[in-house]
C-alpha cells in the first residue's frame, strides 16, 4: 500500500485529522505529511477545515471528500440497486422481505459459526467484527470504560441497496442480537444513512 493509499485508508477508518498527526501514523515530518495531503487535495480526495483550537488558534482537520469515500467501494452498488427495484415491481414489497430474510439467514449462520464457543462479551464482539471486516465493512471492536463494547463499521459495502431498502440495515441490527444473545443489548448509536461517517454499534 502507498502512502497515499495509507492517508486514503486512515482517513477512512479514523474521520478527519490534523497533519501532525497524519505525520505521525506515516512516521513521516510535518511538512512531509502536509505535502502529501496537498497533492490528494488537488486530485479532489481530501478536503480541510479549520476549527478552534484549545489556545485560539484554528486547527486545520483533513477529512475525506465524495470522491474520497467513493475509493472505498460499494461492492456491485448499480446492480444491486437495480435488482432490488425489478423485485420490488415484479413480485412487490414481500418478495424484497423474503431477500432480505434470506440473506439474513444466511448471515446469521456464518456469524454464529465464527463466533463459536467465544465465552465473553468481548471475545464475541471481536469475532462479530473480524467477521464483518472480511465482508468489506472495515470493522472494528473496542472495548469501553465501562465495560461495554462498541462495534465500529468504517465503511458499507451495500450502501447503495440500504439506501434503497432501509430493511437491510434493520435487517442487520437484528442478527447481531441474536447471534450475540438474548443476553445482550444491541443499539445502533451512528449510521451512515443518517449522515454519520460510520455506523456504530453500543452492545452490552
């Protein structure tokens, strides 16, 4: 992976960033970092503002601009896109749920499978995410204060067919309440549907 693909990712997976710290991650100087920055700025990838620092003086955040984001892809966006709608006008909204129910199951058996004997709340959140990661939702588990879990999903895949048939994301919020157990409380508190940079999950 280049450096530019590395600012791309981490941009990505950590929301917007100062240079400085940008230079750190890369273990580059600050100008080096900077310089960096400014030439994916130019191709239209990156984008800064400026907010208040804690002394007065701006601080300067590079984020990620739509063409940034649209380097992470939504796997087979148009298709599935096209498809959802055929079904829904061909056999109507209760062949969509039948899909959607399908794939829920299918899921939900491949979930339980990676989760397999995992005793602790954190061992299967880990393994949840590990599971998720490998489907392209650059997911990530971690462990809070308060003993809470929080599971992170950078990017989506499928945001395209969500977009068109939000059942897919209640879908998913569904089976991970299952797989995790009747035990456990599953929220989803960011969703990239809302507006958010990714979605997020409170799990106790």
């Amino acid at each position: 992976m280049n450096t530019s693909e590395q600012i791309l990712q981490y941009l990505k997976m950590r929301g917007p960033q100062t240079a400085q710290a940008m230079a750190e991650y890369l273990q580059q100087t600050s100008m080096g970092a900077r310089r960096q920055l400014e030439q994916l700025e130019d191709k239209g990838l990156v984008a800064w503002e400026d907010s208040g620092g804690k002394v007065g003086r701006p601080v300067r955040r590079w984020r990620l601009t739509e063409r940034g984001h649209a380097r992470f892809p939504d796997r087979h966006a148009e298709l599935t896109v096209d498809l959802v709608k055929q079904v829904r006008s061909l056999f109507g909204e209760a062949a969509v749920e039948q899909l959607i129910a399908a794939r829920e199951g299918a899921s939900e058996a491949a979930y339980r499978a990676r989760i397999g004997a995992a005793a602790t709340l954190q061992e299967k959140v880990a393994a949840l995410a590990a599971a998720r990661d490998d489907e392209g939702y650059m997911a990530e588990a971690e462990l809070r204060e308060d003993g809470s879990m929080l599971l992170v999903e950078n990017h989506c895949p499928i945001c395209a067919a969500a977009a068109a048939c939000q059942n897919f994301c209640r879908s998913e919020l569904d089976v991970f309440q299952r797989v995790l157990g009747p035990e456990v409380k599953v929220m989803r508190i960011e969703h990239q549907l809302s507006g958010a940079r990714r979605c997020a999950y409170e799990i106790k």
